[in-house]
C-alpha cells in the first residue's frame, strides 16, 4: 500500500494574519483512527 503523505502547515496561517515571527510552537490533534499511522514533524531553527 502507497503512503499518503499530508503537509500541513500549522502557524502559516498565525504568520501570514499577524505579520509576526514564527514560533517554535505546534500541536497535532489525532482522534481515533482505524488504522495504524505515523506522525512525522519536521522542526527548522533559523539564529
């Protein structure tokens, strides 16, 4: 079976409405799911 893989990016939206800095904050909700998956989040620091 092919993975599906879905980007989301979670504080593009905060950035773009507040003109502010990205924070190094994010969540991710997962509610019962059937089937076994994986969660990857990827972090980039910019100094």
């Amino acid at each position: 079976m092919k993975k599906k893989v879905i980007e989301v990016p979670v504080m593009s939206a905060k950035v773009r409405s507040l003109a502010l800095p990205c924070s190094a904050r994010s969540f991710v909700s997962v509610a019962s799911w059937p089937m076994e998956f994986d969660i990857e989040i990827e972090c980039v620091a910019v100094a």
